[in-house]
C-alpha cells in the first residue's frame, strides 16, 4: 500500500483560479497566498502567462493559477485569451478548476463587476476577493459587503495584499467553500419576455452542442448576438462540437427579429449587465462627499503637462545613466578588488600549473570580469522596478502613442519595448497584451535594439577603457553621454526599422487604436523593489553564472591548448601564443571576416562566445587577457584593452574608433539565443527569427564598418 | 452635436451615442463607456493626441479618431 494513501484524515485537493481585471493585485493575493514572488506591478499587462503555486489550509491542499487579467470573456489579445481560455474553453469537457476567486479592485468595483457577473454564468463556485480596500476607503467610498454578498449571491472577502490584510479570511473562504456548487443564484442578465424569446432558438442549439450549463449558454447567446467578436472567438474552438455556421445562421435570425422588435442586439450583453450592476452598487456602496485632494492627478498633471511631460521624462533617464556611471561605480570598485584579492589567494594556494591557470585566468578572471558589473545592471532594474510601480510607465505609453503612430505601432507596445531595456525576452512576451497581430509582431521584430541589461557590462566596459573623461558643462559626463548615445541609437534604429515593416507586413486592416486604463499612481513599494532586485540578483549570479562559468571554462580550454613545444612543462604553459591555440586558430580564420570592422581575432572569439550571452564578450576577454598576461594574479582588463599593442607596427591595437565600431555591432547585432529563442516561440514560426538574425546582423556590420572607416578617414 | 472630442479638460459629459459600430466601440462598451454614462475629459497628452477620460471611477485613454465617433451632451 503506498504509505501516503494511508493517512486517517485524507488531504482534500482544490484547484482555484485567480482572475479579475488587469492591475487589480491578482498576482499579489496570489504573491500573499502562497508567499511566492511573482511579479507585480503597476500597470495593466504584469501577468502574461500562467503561474502557479500552492498552500495548505486546514487539511486542504490548494493549488494556486495565477493568471492574465482581462475586462471580458471575449478576448482582445493573447494575453486576455489566456485567461479565458482556462475558465471557458469548451475542449476542457470537467474544467479543472474548482474555484474561481475574482479579485477585484473595490476603488473601481463598477467595471471589475462586469466580468465578475460574466464569470458568474459559468456556473463554478466563485468567490469576490475586494482587493485594494485601502483605496476604497482613502477615496471615500463605503462598501456594504454584506449588502454585496447578499446582491451577488457569492462569498466576499475584503482584502488588502499589499498588507496581507484578509489574506487569511480568504484562504478560510476558499476551504469552506471547497468545490461545492454555488446554490445562489441571481440574473444579472434580465431581458424581456421578447427577447428572451428570440434566444431560445440560440440557446437550445448551444445547450445541446456544448458542454455549458442552461445559464451559460443563455449568456453565451446574447454575448453572440451582441458582437461578432465574440462568435470569432469561439470558431476556432468549436469546430468538434458546433457547426459554425448554423450557429451564425440562427444568431442572424434572431438579430433580425430583434430589430423587427425594435431592441437594439449590438452590444445588448453590456448594456443589460451595466443596468443591473449600476442599480446594485447604487444600493451597496456609499461614496462620502468629502473627496480628498487627488495626489494622482495632480501629480499627473505635471507629468504629462505638454512641455514638463518629455522633459522630466528625458531628465528621469539622464539621471540614471548618471547613476549608472558615477555612483555605481563605488561597489564595483569592491567587488573588483574582492576579486583580485581572490585571485591573489588562488595564487597562494594552488601551485603554478595548469589548475592554477584554470582558476585564475579562467574562472576568477572570467567570472569576476561580469560580475563587476552586477551594480549596474541591479541600479538599472531598480530604476525601471521603481517606473513601474508607480504607474509612469501608463504615463510613458499614454505620451508616446502619438509618436509610436508613425511607426504603425500604438502606445501599447511603449510598455514591451520598455522592459526590453532590462531583457528582451521578458520585452517579448509582454507583447502579448498588444491587440494587432501586426503591431504585436514589430514590436517582437524591434524589441532587440532595445540596449538590455546583458549589453550593459559591454558598454560599460569599452567606455570605460576608450571615452576620455570630462563631462558636458560639467553636468553629464562624456562616458554618461556615450552611454545614452547607444541607447538612442538603438530606439533610432528601432523607430526606421519599425516604419519599414510597417510598410512591407501584412497587416489584418483593423484601424489601430489605443483603448487604455490608466491607473492611478500608486506609492512605490521600497521593500517590494528591494526583494525583486535580490531576486533578480540571485537569477544573475546563478543563472548567467552557470552560463559564464561553462563558457569561460571552455573558452579557457580551447585558449590553452595546444600546448606549444610539448614537453608537458607546466611552469612554460603561460608562454604558450594564444595564437597558436585551438581558439586562437579559431580566431585569426575568422579574422578576415571582421577586420573591416576594425575588429581582430581576440574580438572575433568574444563575437563568437557571446551568443551564448552577450556579457560572455567581457568574459572572454578576460580569459584570454589573462592567459596571455605571464604574471601571476589578474590584469587589470580596461588597462590590457587600451595597452595592447599591434605586433607588426608597435601602434595601440585599439583605437577610440575600434571602439565605437564595438559598441555600435553591440548595440544593433542579434546575438541573443535566448531571445531567437522566444521570438520562435511567440511568432510559431521560424520565418521571423531568421529574418531577425538576418537583417539585424547586416545592420550592424554595415554600421559598425562604416563608424571605423570614417574613424580611418578622420585619422 | 458635440462629441466626447470637443470636450475641454475637466469638462463633464453624458455619453448620448455612438456613430460607428465596430470592435473598438464594441470594446469601449465593455469597458462600460456607453450612452447614458457620464464622462470626465481629464486632459490630452502632450502632443495633443490621445486624451485621458475618467468613467465610471477609472481612467482611460482613447485616440480622438475614436473620441469624434462618441457623441455627447
Ligand atoms: N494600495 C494597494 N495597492 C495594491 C494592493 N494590491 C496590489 N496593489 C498594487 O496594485 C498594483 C497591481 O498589482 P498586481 O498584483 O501586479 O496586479 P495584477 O492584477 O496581477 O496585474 P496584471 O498581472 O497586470 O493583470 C501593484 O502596484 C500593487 O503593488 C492593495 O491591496 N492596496
Ligand atoms: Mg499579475
């Protein structure tokens, strides 16, 4: 017998789903429920996949969906038919789910209640989480939850996740009700005697051709007479059990018949659920007339005034490439000197030799060389973690969806592009809340010029070693300027390349537009940002880590080997030419192919190790600066880099303008693998990442050997 | 008859109808932007286009294409 079976009480599973609108705090009950650290953030679009976790309560083992927000069952976007998709699909013959938690925002209950009641109709049990009562009550409203409960017909537990207020009363509600059905019943879609007529035609050809109880099909009815959106959605789907067109054969007949009544059918479904929600509310929720002063909007309208608006929005990021330059440049200075006094004591212990190359040159020079820049990148997301917790990111694609226009695209893809600055595949996926395919699919195609945090050490790196010091008027200075020169460069590109495909992809022909909430600006969570970081941290050292590691070890391998002479002396293996090397080989082949670019093989093996992550290149060079270098402990790389020397003319090998070449190949070439990767996935298909690594490689090699050829020209 | 375009900040409307029908307006009905409603124009960005609206207690932005098509009085 197996032993777990064999317990007096037998554990009860629940499976429950949270779903609500987007940016009601349905990933921070999830986060309080089960005290895990999914992201969260202020602005609609966080959660664009399927998260789960668990908890336990009273015997009960709950496992957890996190899920996309959405306004409706009828979905808009990928993200929207995530979520539908699980509560609805009618391929699900049982529904997994036993348990649908509605969370909702109670400061803006009017609208979250539309998909509550449309939730309703499924006919689960459901549960109304009021998240956000903190709001509620700062904005003065006074919410009746037994008034609610009673009206609704479902359980309604107050809640604060921020504060892990009603966490508890909830996970109590969710066991109590366990996957009993729901006896109360209310009809929040109460029609005329007429129409209720004409529906039965539609109603019992879904009741027989589907899975779904008599309600829901009453409310899938009138959902399809409504709009055609709605029937659009369901074609894919049903095709096993529904014949399509007699569907929309019977649907047009009832259409007609409606008119012939004189009842407007568009958007009936809308209009009959405002009515009854409006009426309800009105006897549930007070709102008391001393409004307190709105911080949000008038904070707002600083923000997005017409000329403080881009302003304070360049000003905010100066300011944290300043950051990233001047002040974070103190703790890399310890982990730099932690490192070297690392290598010193590897140097102490382990005897010259082999291992002892392996170690320092490889590993403590490698690993170290990225890991410096671990300030820099964690000052980079706590900017942008601090942007989209407050809500400016709204802000940012409510300002630039005039300027997107021009590109095809629409304010919706400012919030994708923006996390690309951290990594393009979080960017990527968060695509999925842009309606238009097309729109959707630019956004992917340009959302790799984005400069991410992985290109960070690389710029910060060459900028280091080649841009003079001495600032602008004193207030940038010029390696800040060059920093943030790349980033332009790559929005610029990003804007042409975007208005080319914009001209060339084939489009749905549905007008673009930009239908958005806005949320209101919501005091950033220092301590939320903080955990994210250290998050995000860990992910970095251990993730990137193993990447680096493995890399470097064998970069360090095939930059060791073969030995030249071969009399196996450990003590003469420093002296060995890296030329001579498998990698070095390896390199001067490749060489020809890059010298135009102003670039030698040493770059060649760093282009080459970076497709497995582009922060490899300082790795790398790393590595092989240290095994070239006969001293014992680890160089220091910016003084290799601007000191190395061309053995045929005695002239530094790396000129200002090498530089620059580097830095702009960085910024415009895909060398992601991660990120084809993800495009495949998004796009299912291979016809998109290839034209990705295509046109984007050839840009930046046309970019970078023109840069080194006027620098040759110049002189 | 005006339209939600025509509005000046903090100027308030009640939402009379619509002149086109399509899976944008099916959208904003959604959303609960619907005749009868009333709406606030909360301001346009700073380049004129789009505008922020607040209805029923929350806050949207929608292009002025789409505001013209939304008659008020
Ligand atoms: N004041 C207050 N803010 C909250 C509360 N719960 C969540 N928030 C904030 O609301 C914002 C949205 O929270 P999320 O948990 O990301 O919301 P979501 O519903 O998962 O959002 P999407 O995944 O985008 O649909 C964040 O800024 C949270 O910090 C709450 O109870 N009170
Ligand atoms: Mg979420």
């Amino acid at each position: 017998m197996n032993p777990s079976e064999n317990v007096s009480s037998p554990r009860r599973g629940l499976t429950v789903a949270l779903v609500g609108n987007p940016n009601t705090g349905k990933t921070s009950v999830f986060n309080s429920l089960t005290g895990l650290h999914q992201k969260v953030g202020n602005y609609p679009g966080v959660t664009v996949e399927k998260k789960t976790g668990s908890f336990t309560f009273s015997d009960t083992d709950v496992e957890l969906i996190d899920l996309p927000g959405l306004y409706s069952l009828v979905p808009k976007s990928l993200d929207d038919k995530i979520a539908s998709d699980i509560l609805t699909n009618p391929k699900n013959k049982i529904s997994v789910i036993d348990i649908i938690v509605l969370v909702a925002d109670a400061s803006n209950l009017n609208r979250n209640l539309y998909l509550l009641t449309q939730i309703m109709d499924i006919g689960k049990p459901v549960i109304l989480a009021l998240n956000m009562m903190d709001v509620a009550k700062r904005n003065g409203l006074k919410i009746d939850v037994d008034c609610l409960q009673a009206e609704l017909g479902v359980m309604v537990v107050p809640v604060v996740a921020k504060k892990n207020k009603g966490i508890d009363e909830l996970r109590r509600g969710i066991v109590a009700l366990g996957g009993k059905q729901d006896t109360l019943k209310t009809r929040h879609l109460q029609v005329e005697e007429e129409f209720s007529r004409v529906l039965e035609p539609v109603c019992d050809y879904l009741k027989e051709n589907t899975y779904y109880n008599e309600d829901y099909c009453r409310s899938l009815a009138i959902r399809f007479i409504s709009s055609d959106d709605a029937i659009k959605y369901l074609e894919g789907e049903w095709s096993r059990n529904l014949d399509g067109a007699r569907l929309k054969k019977l649907i047009g007949t009832a259409r007609k018949e409606l008119e012939a009544l004189d009842i407007n059918w568009h958007m009936a479904e809308a209009r009959l659920r405002y009515k009854w929600i409006d009426r309800m509310l009105g006897r549930c929720v007070t709102r008391s007339d001393i409004i307190s002063s709105d911080i949000s909007e008038r904070l707002d309208k600083i923000l997005t005034h017409s000329v403080l608006g881009p302003l304070i929005f360049l000003a905010i990021f100066a300011a944290i490439f300043q950051t990233i330059f001047s002040y974070a440049e103190v703790p890399m200075n310890w982990i730099d000197s932690g490192m070297h006094e690392l290598g010193l004591l590897a140097a102490r212990l382990i005897p010259p030799g082999l291992l002892q190359s392996l170690v320092i040159d490889g590993v403590i020079a490698g690993v170290g060389a990225v890991l410096v820049f671990l300030p820099q990148i964690l000052a980079l997301f706590f900017f942008l973690g601090i942007l989209e917790d407050t809500g400016y990111m709204s802000r940012v694609a409510f300002m630039m969806d005039r300027v997107m226009r021009g590109a095809g695209l629409s304010g919706r893809s400012v919030i994708p592009l923006l996390s690309s600055f951290a990594c393009a595949i979080p960017g990527i996926m968060a695509t999925r809340t842009v309606h238009d395919w097309k729109e959707r699919l630019i956004t992917i195609l340009i959302a790799p010029f984005m400069s991410c945090s992985a290109r960070l050490p690389v710029y910060v790196l060459i900028i280091g070693a080649f841009i003079p010091a001495g600032s602008v008027f004193g207030v940038i200075s010029y390696s800040a300027l060059t920093l943030l020169s790349l980033y332009l460069l790559g929005i610029l590109v990003a804007a042409v390349s975007a208005y080319v495909f914009k001209k060339t992809i084939k489009g749905t022909g549905r007008p673009s537009s930009f239908v958005m909430e806005l949320p209101p600006y919501r005091r950033p969570s220092l301590r939320w940002t903080a955990l994210q970081m250290v998050e995000r941290a860990r992910l970095f050292v251990t993730d990137a880590g193993k990447i680096i590691l493995a890399v470097t070890i064998v970069l360090w391998f095939l930059a060791s080997f073969p030995r030249s002479g071969g009399q196996g002396d450990d003590n003469d293996f420093a002296k060995t030419p890296i030329e001579q090397t498998y990698a070095g080989r390896f390199g001067k082949t490749l060489e020809p192919l890059i010298k135009p670019l102003g670039f030698d093989w040493k770059i060649g093996i760093g282009l080459i190790t970076s497709f497995a992550a582009r922060e490899v290149m300082v790795s790398t060079l790393a590595t092989i600066y240290n095994l070239e270098d006969a001293d014992e402990g680890s160089v220091d790389l910016r003084q290799a880099l601007v000191s190395d020397t061309d053995p045929q003319t005695g002239k530094p090998l790396y000129t200002i303008w090498t530089a620059l070449s580097l830095l702009v190949y960085y910024v415009l070439a895909m060398q992601c693998m991660a990120t084809v990767a993800i495009v495949r996935r998004e796009t299912n298909s291979w016809r998109w990442p290839a034209l990705m690594i295509f046109y984007m490689t050839t840009l930046a090699y046309l970019a970078s050997f023109t840069v080194y050829h006027i620098g040759k020209i110049w002189g | 008859m005006r339209t939600l375009n025509d509005l000046k900040p903090g100027e308030t409307a009640v939402i009379d109808s619509f002149t086109e029908n399509d899976a944008d307006m099916d959208y904003l009905m959604e959303l609960g932007v619907m005749e009868g409603t009333p709406v606030v124009f909360v301001k346009s960005a700073p380049l004129g286009d789009p505008i922020e609206i607040d209805v029923r207690g929350y806050h949207l932005s929608l292009r002025r294409s789409r505001a013209r098509c939304i008659r008020v009085n």
